[in-house]
C-alpha cells in the first residue's frame, strides 16, 4: 500500500492524506510553527496508531475469548517536552466496559501491551528510505 502526501497551496503546512479505498485525511502543523491547526499534526496521527492498534488488538484477543466486551476506550497522553532529546513518552489508559472480571481486565491490557504498532516504536528496528522523483508539471 502506498499513502500519498499532497501539500494544499503554496503557503501554511496543511496537507492531504490519500489512503487507497478511504476518504482523504488531513494533516496540519500547529500555529506556533507555521500551520492553522485546521488537522491533526503528524505526532497526533502517530499516538492515533497507538491507540487505535491497542483497540483493535484487545478487541480481538476478547472476540476470541468470546469475552463480554462491550466497548474499549483509550487515552493517549504525550509528553514531547524531551523529543528533542530523543525522549517521547506516551501514556496510555484504557477501559474495558463489559468486562467486570479483574482477570480478563488485565490479560486485555498485557494483550495491547504486544500490538503490532507498540512494537514499531519499542522494539523493531524501522527503516526509512527517502528518495527524490522527477519533477511533474
């Protein structure tokens, strides 16, 4: 899959997101750097992963289970005041509604724990390969 990136004029940072088979995004920096603010800014889009990845990944450990999960909710909290400093802490809470059972309320936690994205920013090594394409007019 490949996701295209189009900025939206010539000035502010505002861009378009093409997802193939989606609706387009948006993204956007904040004002203090030159952006409206109109979107999410890319460090939104990357805590937005986590906590959609740790969703989904609990959701399905408990359709597997065939556990009385009703609902999920995840907060994700940055703190990016270190980034510069290669520190960017993320701290997530979640909520298990249907789950009343202190048991299975912390195996979903220790399931998200292992989501495929906290793994991207934990453990895996990522590669990045940027390349320059002709110009089209």
């Amino acid at each position: 899959m490949t996701i295209v990136v189009t900025s939206e004029g010539h000035e502010g940072l505002r861009h378009r997101i093409e997802v193939e088979g989606f609706d387009d995004l948006f993204a956007d920096g904040p004002e203090f750097i030159g952006g409206r603010d109109s979107a999410p800014d890319p460090h939104d889009y990357l805590d937005m992963a986590l906590g959609a990845c740790k969703a989904i990944t609990a959701r399905m450990y408990a359709r597997r289970k065939e556990w009385p999960l009703e609902g999920i909710k995840v907060s994700v909290a940055r703190d990016d005041s270190q980034e510069r400093h290669g520190i960017y802490r993320l701290q997530v809470s979640m909520e298990f509604l249907g789950i009343e059972d202190a048991g299975q309320r912390n195996r979903l936690l220790e399931i998200a724990e292992r989501c495929p994205i906290q793994r991207l920013m934990t453990v895996s090594q990522v590669e990045v390969n940027t390349s320059l394409t002709a110009f089209s007019a």
